[in-house]
C-alpha cells in the first residue's frame, strides 16, 4: 500500500538539512520509523513518535514478532 503525501514542515532537525525532509514526510504519512543506513539521520534515533532505525535493528524487531 502506498500514499502520496507531501512533507510536513519540520525545525531544523537533522545533521543534514536534506534529511529534515525526509523526516517531514514520515510525519506526514503518520509512519511509525524510518529505515535507513545514514549515519547522521540514524544519530537522531526518534522524533516526535518516528522511530529512526536501521535495516538491522529493523530485521530484529521483525524477527522478534
């Protein structure tokens, strides 16, 4: 299932502006996290309710299920 959604403004939140984007857009969409391999994203962890992980943690958490 996919949605069109147009990204929420957001603070100056990331270590790269660029990445305060895409963190607008989870907002947007009411995702629960983010999965990621970048770094300075991943440094933030969580924001406002979006967990921020990357693909291992992820994996985890599903295999955990």
């Amino acid at each position: 299932m996919a949605a069109l959604v147009r990204p929420s403004d957001t603070p100056r939140i990331a270590p790269d502006p660029d990445d305060d984007v895409v963190i607008g857009t989870a907002l947007a969409a009411k995702a629960e996290m983010i999965v990621t391999g970048d770094k300075p994203l991943l440094s933030i962890s969580q924001y406002l309710g979006v967990r921020i992980l990357s693909v291992s943690e992820m994996l985890q958490i599903v295999a955990a299920a």
